[in-house]
C-alpha cells in the first residue's frame, strides 16, 4: 500500500499542480484527512448504498 504522501504526488502530478514547498504540507494534512473521513463515512453500509438525501425533479 502506498502512503498518503505519494498518492498526493501522483495526484498532483496528474492534475499538473506543482503547490510551492511551504504549502505541500498543508496540503498532505488536509488530503490525509479527507481519505480517513472517506473511510469513516463508507464504514457505515447506509451511506454506502441509500439514496441521495435530496431528490428532485428538474423543472424545464
């Protein structure tokens, strides 16, 4: 498994953004911890598999 440091590269490097240096770790603590909320909201089955909260029907 690949740390959190290297998937953010390989996601910067995809999205073509080089963040300056005193930014990056600012940037490694907020993706970490999207990724561990991730997990956290997919733990529980209901949020995985129910409907959206809000339904509605595009009016034209």
């Amino acid at each position: 498994m690949h740390s959190n440091e290297e998937k953010l590269a390989v996601v910067l490097e995809m999205s073509g953004i080089t963040p300056p240096a005193e930014d990056q770790e600012a940037i490694l603590r907020a993706f970490s911890t999207g990724r561990e909320l991730s997990k956290l909201i997919f733990s529980v089955a209901q949020a995985r598999y129910e409907e959206p909260a809000l339904i509605f029907s595009a009016r034209v």
